[in-house]
C-alpha cells in the first residue's frame, strides 16, 4: 500500500474520531470534519488504485 495512502487513512480515522467527539459534545464544528474524513478516504481509494495500477503489468 502506498504512504500516501496510508497517511490518507490515518487523517480519516482521526476525523472520523474529531467529528463524533464534537457531535456530542454539542457542537456543529462535527460537519467539517465529517467533510474531511470524506474527502480524506476518497483520497485513501485513489492512491490505492493509482499504487494498484502501477504495479500491475499491463498486456
């Protein structure tokens, strides 16, 4: 799995962690980081392609 790729699932886990610690301490601040987790875990899928395809040989 490519570094990138894993830096992009750690940033999702942590988001993910941030946005259900400010859902319920009340605060709408959990949006945001709901986005970022989103975004971060499209980002995780493609590294995973591109590392994916880049290893694989093409016919």
């Amino acid at each position: 799995m490519p570094r990138l790729a894993i830096y992009a699932l750690i940033i999702c886990v942590l988001a993910v962690a941030a946005a259900v610690v400010s859902f319920v301490e009340g605060s709408w601040l959990g949006i945001v980081w709901v986005l970022l987790a989103g975004v971060s875990s499209n980002m995780a899928i493609y590294y995973i392609r591109r590392g994916k395809a880049r290893t694989t040989p093409t016919s």
